[in-house]
C-alpha cells in the first residue's frame, strides 16, 4: 500500500500520488497517460496531473488498483 510519506516529490498536490515503491513498469502511464508520466532520470512514474473529469478519475481508480507494486496513492492532499 502507497504511503504518503514516501511519495516522490515530482508528483502534483492533490488525492493521487506514486511512492517509491514504484518498479517503473509503465501500467500507471498506459491506464492513465493524461495523468501519469515517466521520471526518465530515476526510472519512475508520477502523478503529473490530477483527474479533471469522470473519466480522468476512473483511468486513475484503474491504474490504482492495477498497480503490481501498490505504489500508488489516493489519500493525498
């Protein structure tokens, strides 16, 4: 499970993140490539953009869920 206090810093304020738990396996960026990008430096994802739309949300719920590693967050602030 993501934890906030881990979560990396590139990542935009708001309810999702991605902590360090991250394996850079692209799942988040293909679910959801409006709102996650790739560190291309550290070899991870983050979140860049907050869901705008329904549909933004539902891409994200989907990566959250999907992710192998759980490194994704959706309690941030």
């Amino acid at each position: 499970m993501a934890d906030i206090e881990n979560k990396y810093s590139d990542n935009v304020a708001g309810k999702y993140y991605v902590d360090n738990q991250c394996i850079d396996c692209d799942l988040c960026r293909e679910t959801a490539p409006n709102n996650f990008s790739r560190n291309e430096d550290g070899g991870y994802s983050y979140v860049t953009k907050q869901p705008a739309s329904p549909e933004e949300e539902a891409q994200c719920k989907e990566a959250k869920e999907g992710c192998p590693v759980e490194a994704i967050g959706d309690d941030g602030a």
